[in-house]
C-alpha cells in the first residue's frame, strides 16, 4: 500500500521540501508506515517565516471584525471536520478516537471564545493620574510580529488552539511545526486554513525534526516561540533564543501529585485517578502520575484502585470500547520500560502492569501499571515516563504529603482529594504547582489559563489574558505644551 503524502503549506501552496527529502510516519496500533511529510531544510523554514513576515503587513492592520470572522470560520470548520481530524490525529498517534473527536469538536468554542475577546477588547487606554502637567499617555497594545508554534504529538487540536486562535486575534502571523513523530494532524488542518481562504501567509505549516526546529526557533525573524514538548528539548529552544532574541513560552513536562486524604470520597477519588493518570494513554503533559496516599486508607484503596485498573481495556484507538491504545512510538516504550527496571532495583514493587501488552497486533500497547514506592528516591515517583505508570506512596500527616508533593524538580499540576473544604483550600495553596484540580482531574476551559514553574516551563496559554502575551506595549507620550524652558532641565 503507498504512504499517503503530505507537504508543506507555505504562503497559501503545498510544497515539497526544497530538497525533496521525507520521513515516515507509523500507525502505532499497526506499527506500519502510512504516511510522510517533508523533512523541512532551513530553506524550506526560511521561506516560511518570510511569509509571514510579509502577511504581518496587512494582518497586523486589519480590523478586528475581519480576524473575528476567520476565528468562526475556522471554528465552524473544526466542528465541521471534527470526526475526520479525530481520525487522522488517532491513526498518527494512537490516541482514542473518541477523544481526539472530543478535543476537535471542542475547539469550536475557543474560536468563538477568541472571537468574542477581540470583539470586546480595548488595545489601547490612557494612564490615569499622570504626574506630569500637560501631559497625555497613553499605553498602546499591538501585534507582536511573527510567532513559531511547535507542536508535540499528543492533544494536537487542542495545543494548536490554545496558541492559534489567540495569535490570529492578537494580529500575528505565524509558522506552525508538526512533531514529527505524528504530523499528519496538521497538515489535514492546513486544508482547513486554505478552505476558509485566509490571506495567504498568515499561517503557514512546516514538517520536519531537530534541524527544522533548531532553523525555526533561532531565525532572526521570529518574534516569539511557544513550545510544548520535553524539558531537554526546551533547553536547546532557550540556547537558540539567543540568536533572535525571541520571547518564549514554554508549556513542559511534570511529575504531578495526586494527594488522596482518608476523608476522601473513594469512588469520586478512584473515577479521577483512573481519568489523570490513564486516560490519554498516560501521554499527557499534567498526568497525576504520582498518587500520595494516606497510610490508615492505603490497604483498602490499593485493592480497590488495583481492582479498576485491572478492567481497564487496551485495544484499537478506533474502537469505541477501548480505554487505552498504543503509545506513540518506540523510544518511548523502552524508556518506560528501562525507568521501571530502575525503580526494582531501588526498591519498588510492581502491584499490577509493568509490561508490554500482548496479542494486539502492536508492540506499543503497554499494560496499565501501578508501582507502590517507598519514598520519592525512586526513579519512576521522579521522572516524567509519558505513559500509563502510577507510582504511589504512602504519606502519614498533611504537613508530610505537602513536601512530598512540593519535592520535584517540576511544578505543573496537582490534585486533592478530601472532603473537607477547609483542608482542600489550604493544601491547594501550599502546592508548588501551576494548576491545582480539587476532588477532579483533566479539566480544560478557553475562560481558564494553564501554566507551570521551575522545569515545567513559563508563561501561560488559554485564558482572557491570552490575546495580550501575543501583543506588544508600546507608551505615547502627547504633550499639550510646549517647551521654551532650559532644554537640560531635568523632567
């Protein structure tokens, strides 16, 4: 069968890399070649950016009700495509399609969403009380230029949106790079950029690996990078920032801790850890891939959370009856696979999972698995696996659970779990951690931001505020006199 062949979109035209060469991509559940993409030279970025460059001409000015009716129009095409994209990004990344068709039809509400903010907003305003007399400022807002998105291979409808739709209300252009572990996601998308007949240039689409990426994030022309992807990665974005000065934001990895009380509410409690720790494959950025738990509730919540995972059913992504699919590739297995060995041999024991799963046509398909820890020395309660592992330990006082969750090179997201309000308020405010989930997990919103610190990144995307960190400010001052006096006085 031959591989479906994707290319470049480029200033409004499919284009091959300018020196033709391609790599393949593989269908996880299969583990066979299906499709390709270009393998982008600096060239081939080169001339993306330049397009873009010269579409922030015109977009950067245009009226805000003339972004607005893009942002719908690409809204109403994800609703409208939505089973078809869903389709695309599951067969490319192992994802289940019924939340891949979630995510793609959601996102029509984060274009409205954006739509009804530029509506609304204000780019400009006076400063008030000014201590100067005779003096008028004003604090304008303006597009900030070209921006570079590069994307990873999970969530791709909802981590392109997060940074697309703000960025088109915001006036910018902007160059998107596909991951290439699965890059077939955004090139369907770029049919749907092209359907709605955006000006040409103003999103543009590359494909390619490190090479691409080092050429996109370090180009003298790029005004801001938003990465989502791995920490080791995000260290060369930052190197490569100091070549143009671009801004960044950088939307990284976690180790986030699940703190279950003994007041918890158990089903509640064992419904979320199931949702934050396996859904999505475990390939997700905010897993609750470290549960702390209380030690006079362990014994009976292990057996009834091992009880659950051990129902949970791995399988085609297509079909509607699988929980869980295949990991995305290769590399990542043996890595999951090499983090747990490492946490035997420091004293871990493997309560369930822990192994490949078989007789599903598909080497990547890896068991669900829960690991009990003696503390958080060992590998896997510290390392970020991207796959479907809970370690869990055991925690005594409040105060205890605390610097468990807090001790972590990471800080992107929590959870706790207690009935108690009071208890829930303070240990939420305690927790190192950019999100905090209370009695839930796995929540998304266009109206809500989401964020890390230390080594899962900075910055922010979704949320009101999401427009402006794609604007830059600039100050005008207007003086209603003029000036006969010394010219070396001090103002």
């Amino acid at each position: 069968m031959s591989l479906k062949e994707y290319q470049n979109f480029i200033n409004g035209k499919w284009l091959n890399a300018s020196d033709n060469l391609r790599f393949n991509s593989i269908d996880p559940s299969t583990e066979k070649e299906w499709c390709s993409a270009p393998e982008s030279s600096p060239s081939d970025v080169d001339q993306a950016v330049l397009a873009a460059k010269e579409a922030f001409k015109t977009w950067s000015i245009s009226q805000a009700e003339e972004r607005g009716h893009y942002l719908r129009l690409l809204g109403d095409k994800m609703l409208e495509h939505a089973e078809h994209l869903g389709r695309i990004e599951t067969i490319d990344s192992g994802k289940l399609l019924i939340e891949t068709t979630f995510q793609a039809k959601y996102m029509h509400d984060y274009y409205k969403f954006y739509n009804d903010q530029l509506l609304g907003m204000s780019n400009e305003k006076t400063v008030p009380n000014i201590d100067k007399e005779s003096m008028i400022v004003t604090e304008r807002y303006e597009p900030m230029g070209v921006l570079a998105f590069l994307l990873p291979f999970n969530s791709q409808s909802f981590l392109l949106t997060t940074k697309l739709a703000p960025a088109l209300a915001a006036g910018c252009t902007c160059v998107i790079k596909s991951s290439e572990i699965a890059p077939a996601f955004l090139a369907e998308f770029g049919k749907l950029i092209e359907e709605i007949d955006l000006p040409r240039g103003v999103v543009n689409i590359i494909h390619g690996g490190v090479a691409c990426g080092q050429s996109l994030t370090s180009h003298k022309q790029i005004n801001k990078v938003f990465f989502t992807g791995g920490t080791n990665t995000a260290s060369h974005i930052i190197k490569n920032s100091s070549e143009n000065f671009a801004q960044l934001n950088l939307e990284l990895g976690g180790k986030s801790a699940a703190i279950v009380f003994d007041d918890c509410d158990v089903e509640n409690t064992l419904n979320n850890l199931i949702t934050g720790v396996y859904s999505g494959n475990g390939e997700s950025c905010i897993s609750s891939s470290l549960c702390l738990l209380q030690e006079n509730i362990y014994d009976e919540f292990m057996s009834k959370l091992i009880e659950r995972v051990n129902q949970i059913q791995l399988g085609s992504p297509l079909e509607p009856t699988s929980n869980m699919g295949p990991l995305a590739h290769e590399k990542q297995v043996k890595f999951i696979e090499m983090q747990i060995a490492q946490s035997i041999d420091e004293g871990a024991e493997v309560l369930i999972g822990g192994k490949r799963a078989e007789n599903l046509g598909s080497s990547l398909y890896f068991e669900p698995t829960i690991i009990a820890c003696p503390d958080r020395s060992i590998s896997s309660s510290r390392i970020e696996l991207f796959g479907p592992v809970l370690s869990v330990i055991k925690f005594s006082t409040e105060e205890e659970a605390i610097s468990i969750a807090n001790d972590t090179e990471y800080g992107l997201s929590s959870g706790v779990f207690t009935e108690s309000d009071e208890k829930s308020e303070r240990v939420s405010k305690l927790i190192d951690a950019g999100i905090v989930f209370i009695n839930c997990y796995r929540y998304i919103s266009p109206h809500v931001s989401f964020q890390g610190r230390h080594h899962s990144g900075y910055g922010f995307e979704s949320s009101s505020d999401a427009i402006q960190t794609m604007q830059v400010r600039k100050s005008i001052w207007n003086s209603t006199s003029r000036i006969t006096e010394d010219p070396f006085k001090i103002r």
